[in-house]
C-alpha cells in the first residue's frame, strides 16, 4: 500500500505499435490546456496500459495484450502487484472503481468483469454490443468508449446502456476515444493513435479542452523506442495533479493543470 500524497515532493523531471500513426484535426487554439510536468515516476515498459486510475491514494493499472492484468502499481518501482491475471482468451481494457467495486473491459470479446475491492474476487460478468476501450464513471453511471465518437453510460446495476452521447467539436465527431477519466465534471480522454488528451462536457458532448502531450511522448521515446501510443489518465483529487503515460511507457508523468 501507497499513499501518493508526497508525489509533487518526490522529485522534478528527468514521458497497437509504434509512434503514433494520425494527427489530430482538432482546432486547439482557442481550447488549448496549458500544464507544468511536477515529476516523473518510472512506469513498467512491460505493461501495454489500458485503464489507470487512482482510488484512495493507490494507483491501479490494467493491461491488454498477451496476459492482460489488473494490479496496484508501486510508484517507487513502477511494479504491479498483480490482483487479477485474464485468460489468453480475453484483451484486457480500461478499468473503473466505484462502490468497492472494480469494473472492467474487454476489446473484442464483448464481456465486461465486476470484482469485489478488497479481495479482487470475480462477482459477476456482463456483455455489452461494441468493442471495450476506456472506462471511468461520475459517480452514478459507469462511462464507457469503444473506439468511436460516443460516450456510453451504463447503469450500475443493470450494466445495461442509460445513454449515449456524441462527442463533437465545431459540429464535427471526435472519434477513436479510448482511455477515459471523470474530473470534477468533465471527462478526459486519450485520443488514439495521437498524444491528444481531449476535455470534453459530458452533458453536450462538446471538447472544450485540448492538452498536447507531443513533447512528452518525444521525451519518453529517447528511453525506449519501441513504447507505444499515450493510453493512461488518473486524477489525484488530494494533489489536484493528472497522472499521464501509456502503453510500455518508461514514464508515468505527474502534470499540474494550468487552465
């Protein structure tokens, strides 16, 4: 166990395959996040991150690819201590905390896994109609994204589709949204094959908020060159600070919001 309070204390800086692959076509002039790198944490470059996400002051992780895995992350190692381990058979995707409960995906089986907190024993799974990318909730729903334009709520205790919402800048559909964080209101999310984090507002869809994570991908890169695509958001509430890495990342970068 790990309390990620004295993370901004510990220290300054030193960030499916390749660089990313697309350029975002989102106008960011006008919306664009401005932020200050706090400190870097060494991250597993082993682990293909899916889903991250900070609950009581212990970072979780999950992972996709050959032997998809839950774990709770020591930032001193950037090791998993490893709570659940897939079958070959099921792609690991984003996780969610909410009610002492873990919720997770799956890419492309369409079944989704609900575990006890304390024990990480299995209680139950659900299936759903799209692929499985990101996952976060607002505290009522689950929100899930699937590779497309839309956010899709799902009742906690059905795991059944409430609604959907579009999301669109300038009347136009933002899609290929992937790992996905609720912050005081507002969801971020990855956006595939770019190092565009997107805020958007979840009762119009609308991005409101761009932050470009290029030069910390380009910086990441100088330390392992075969890291994949930004996938990794978590929000420290007792900080306010946004935990930022991805896929076999040998960083975790602790980011201050500035706007």
């Amino acid at each position: 166990m790990f309390i990620l309070l004295s993370l901004v204390a510990a220290g300054g800086l030193l960030m499916r395959c390749g660089a990313p692959k697309k350029e975002t076509a989102l106008p960011i002039a006008d919306v664009s996040i401005r932020y200050t790198v706090q400190n870097s944490i060494t991250h597993d470059i082993e682990a293909f991150t899916q889903g991250f996400v900070i609950h009581n002051g212990q970072l979780y992780e999950s992972t996709g690819q050959g032997g998809s895995w839950i774990g709770v992350v020591d930032v001193n190692t950037g090791k998993a201590d490893k709570k659940v381990i897939l079958p070959k058979n099921y792609f690991g995707e984003g996780i969610t905390i909410l009610n002492n409960k873990v919720y997770q995906l799956t890419w492309q089986n369409k079944v989704g896994f609900v575990y006890d907190l304390a024990s990480f024993k299995e209680l139950k799974k659900f299936t759903y109609d799209t692929e499985g990318w990101g996952l976060t909730h607002d505290g009522t729903d689950l929100i899930m994204s699937d590779g497309t334009d839309q956010l899709i709520y799902l009742d906690t205790a059905t795991l059944q589709v409430k609604k959907k919402v579009t999301v669109k800048r300038d009347g136009k559909p933002v899609d290929d949204l992937n790992e996905l964080e609720f912050i005081n209101g507002v969801v971020y999310a990855n956006i595939w094959q770019t190092d565009t984090i997107v805020r958007i507002d979840p009762a119009t869809g609308e991005v409101n908020g761009v932050l470009d994570l290029g030069p910390l991908t380009k910086q990441a890169r100088t330390l392992n060159p075969q890291m994949d695509v930004l996938n990794g958001i978590a929000w420290h509430p007792a900080t306010e600070s946004l935990l930022v890495t991805g896929k076999l990342w040998p960083f975790i970068y602790v980011l201050k919001l500035n706007s």
